[in-house]
C-alpha cells in the first residue's frame, strides 16, 4: 500500500501488537527456525511497540480521555473483557447488531452466567487451536483475532469498552479461517459430490447474508444525520446519539 496508508495504520493503536503478530507468524509458519532468529528482529519492532504505547498514554492523559474505573475497579475490567471477547466473536459470524455506541453491563464476579460462557467458548476456541496445530493457519487466525483487541482492553479506561471498529483488523483472521475452511469443504476429493456442492452453497449462503448486513450498514453510514438518526433509534433511552444528532444539525444550520 501507499506511504500514507502505511503512516496512518502505525499512528493507530493497532499497530502496538505488530511484534506479537510477527512472533505468532514465525511460531506458526516457521517452526523451523531458531529462537535467537525468532527474537532478534523483533527487537527492534518491540522497541517502537513500547515508545508507541508510552507516547499514546502521554497524549491521551494530555487531553483529559483517561476515565476513572468503573464500579469494581481493574477486576471488573478484565472480568468484562472475557464477555466482550465472546461478543466479538458472535459479532465476527454474525454482524446483525453492530452500532456506534454500545451499552457494556460491566460483570463483578467470576460466577455470573455470561463470564463463564465466555470463558467456555474461549476454552473451546483454545482446544481447537491446539488440537490442530499441525495446520498453522488454526492456531494463527485464533492468537491473530483476539490480539487484535489487547489496545482496547482499557487496562487503562479511555471510556469505549466496545466498537465496532475493533473488529476490522481481527476480521483478516476470521476471513482467512472461513477462506480455508470453505476451500477445504468444497474442493477437498474425498468428499461426495453432493458434500461438496452443500458445502459450496452454504459458504455461498453465509457471503450473501454477510454482505447485505454490510449494505445495510452502510446505508446507515450514508451522512451525519443518517448515522445518528439511526443510533437514536437503536438506543432511544441513550442521550448520545440525540446529542450528536442536535450538534450535526446545528452544523447544518437547522
């Protein structure tokens, strides 16, 4: 890609877990080579990784966005970050619902139902990853889709604890695993004829809902006041989106 594209992805917090996806590439594609060929390059790579996150922390405590916890502190963070994990997930396969702000119910003990579904579906996420191994495109699509969101874990509250735009970097890992994986059930021999032409219609079928929930999305994006028109509707109990709606009009001039 462009100069320009390169500079705006590193300016983004995403690029932080660069070094992480090299590692995981090298772990999983190169398992031939040497843990001193694996570290080395990465040094350098870690060290613009670190200055990254110590200068994005600096202007964001600069400009006010550091928030205080939410009730329960730190572990309620990270309690809620397991839920948010499974959400994604659901979101990833199923892109019915996603909005430009969301309500996070925060969770505040390890027994509450939606914590220990999560956590089983990241245990079942993990056991399929390490049960095929073998094939280095599993474990990497998975360790790729969820480093993705170690940014936005607000160890450090910035206040937006779910996004849609989260998913766009995960959503190459989730891409390359439906590509394998319809590539293998439509064009693998021993499969039956009609296996195969099942396979081809149900990937057919999950492209064509995937993307009209993406036309109707973006429908949604058209302008200002579309987006927040729509946001109003889906949240009528939120005063963010009648606010935004209020400022974009004003801006308008109405």
């Amino acid at each position: 890609r462009s100069p320009i594209t390169r500079v705006r992805f590193a300016s983004k917090a995403s690029s932080f877990v660069f070094p992480l996806w090299a590692a995981a590439y090298d772990l999983f594609y190169r398992r031939d080579i040497s843990w001193r060929e694996r570290v080395l390059p990465l040094v350098p790579y870690a060290g613009l990784s670190l200055a990254g996150i110590l200068t994005f922390l600096k202007l964001i405590a600069a400009d006010g966005v550091i928030e205080e916890y939410p009730q329960g502190g730190l572990l309620a963070v990270l309690l809620t970050n397991v839920v948010l994990f499974r959400d994604y997930t659901i979101h990833a396969l199923l892109p019915l619902r996603h909005q430009a702000i969301y309500e996070v119910s925060f969770v505040h003990d390890p027994w509450n139902a939606a914590f220990l579904s999560s956590l089983a579906l990241l245990a079942c996420v993990t056991t399929l990853a390490w049960r095929f191994r073998c094939r280095p495109w599993v474990p990497f699509a998975a360790l790729f889709f969820y480093a993705n969101f170690i940014p936005y874990l607000n160890i450090v509250p910035h206040g937006i604890y779910y996004a849609e735009r989260y998913l766009y970097l995960p959503s190459i890992a989730f891409s390359l695993l439906a590509g394998v994986l319809g590539a293998f059930f439509v064009g693998e021999a021993r499969f039956s004829r009609p296996a195969r032409l099942a396979a081809t219609g149900a990937l057919c079928a999950f492209l064509a809902a995937h993307i009209s929930a993406a036309s109707t999305r973006n429908r949604a994006w058209a302008d200002s006041e579309t987006f927040w028109k729509y946001q109003a509707g889906e949240l009528p109990r939120n005063p963010a989106p009648l606010m935004n709606l209020g400022e974009t009009r004003e801006i308008l001039g109405d």
